[in-house]
C-alpha cells in the first residue's frame, strides 16, 4: 500500500487534472487511510486555494484591462482636444489661419487634379475697431462670435471656413464657379448688413 500510495502521489504532482485524489486499492482503517484523508483534503484545499487565485488574477486582468481602456478612451479625448487647440481659432472654434491655409491648399489641389471649379473669399468686417473701441473688446469677441455663427449657418459642410485675423475671415468653396461665389458673399454682405446684436442693454 506504501508504494501504491508513493504511485499516487507522483501521479498526482504531474497530473493537470486538478480534480484527481489520492484512492488506495486496499486499504484497512489505519494511518495509511488516515494519512489517504489527509493528504486528499490537503489536494482539495490546494484546488480551492488554485481557483481562487486562477478568479483573482482574472478579476486583476479584467480591471487591468478596464483602466487601459477608460485610460485610452482619456488620452483619446486629450489628444482630440490638443488637435482643437493647434488647428482651431479659440475664439470662434472654426479654423485657425495656418490650418485654414494648409486645408484649403489641399483643397485646391485636389480640385485642381479633378479639374473642377473652386472659389475663395476674403472677408473683413467693416467698422469694427469702431466696435471696440466704443463698447470694448469683451463686446468685439461677441461681435466675432455673432458673426461666425451666422455665417456657419449660411455654408455648406464642405466648405472650409478660417479666422485668418483679427477680424479677418477667408472661405473656401470647393466645386463652386464666379458667380455661385459672388452670391454667396453679396447673401453674407446683406445678411451681415442688417443683423444686430443686443448685448448688456446695448444694440450693436
């Protein structure tokens, strides 16, 4: 029994089954059964101890895996608002000069290679030192602001659209002639023309 038992042991230590017990073929009601029960409740006791680690580790990689990804999702957001930071205008949100010229380069030359039509327009507003000078400079950013929500409302989403100075603007118009340009920036004229801003009590 000894040496079946010395067997068992040996099987047990390379086996992967987790389940497999130490089972004497004969084995009378002494210490070798005594040490039989010890050792197969020492085997359970192992296996319980192996499924609780084997849960924690996954647990551990589960939350591992979870703080990597809201960690990603974070830097994704991060990196999303640094691109806003170098390649938009801060107070309008729209485009600032380099990117407007360096989109709008593309643009035209991917107009160019399907030989479409393409215009642009330059569009400063009049008066508007007036406007900060008389009401102050907090009244003049609303002013820009006013505008460029206006203006947005007036374009197409394939149109790019730039603060390219202090109260300079520039469009681009992709697959568009002369005279749909001209249009467009005689509607922004008389719509800009005639809007007013109310401002702190103040009609701008």
């Amino acid at each position: 029994p000894l040496k079946e038992l010395m067997e068992q042991v040996d099987k047990v230590q390379v086996s992967e089954n987790v389940s497999q017990r130490i089972k004497l073929s004969n084995v009378d009601d002494n210490e070798l059964s005594q040490l039989q029960e010890h050792m197969n409740h020492m085997l359970s006791a192992m296996a319980t101890d192996r499924q609780r680690l084997l849960e924690d580790e996954q647990a551990k990689r589960d939350w591992l895996e979870a703080a990597v990804s809201k960690r990603t999702e974070e830097l994704q957001t991060l990196n999303e608002k640094l691109q806003d930071l170098v390649t938009r205008d801060s107070l309008t949100g729209i485009l600032n000069r380099g990117s407007f010229f360096e989109s709008a380069q593309q643009q035209l030359t991917l107009s160019q290679y399907q030989k479409s039509t393409a215009s642009f327009i330059l569009a400063d507003l009049d008066f508007f030192k007036r406007i900060n000078d008389t009401y102050g400079h907090f009244v003049g950013d609303k002013v820009l602001m006013h505008f460029t929500q206006t203006l947005l409302g007036l374009l197409r989403e394939s149109d790019l659209f730039g603060r390219v100075g202090g109260e300079e603007f520039a469009i681009f118009l992709p697959h568009t002639n002369l005279d749909e340009a001209f249009k467009l920036a005689d509607k922004i004229r008389q719509v800009i023309g005639g809007s007013v801003l109310n401002i702190d009590g103040k009609t701008i």
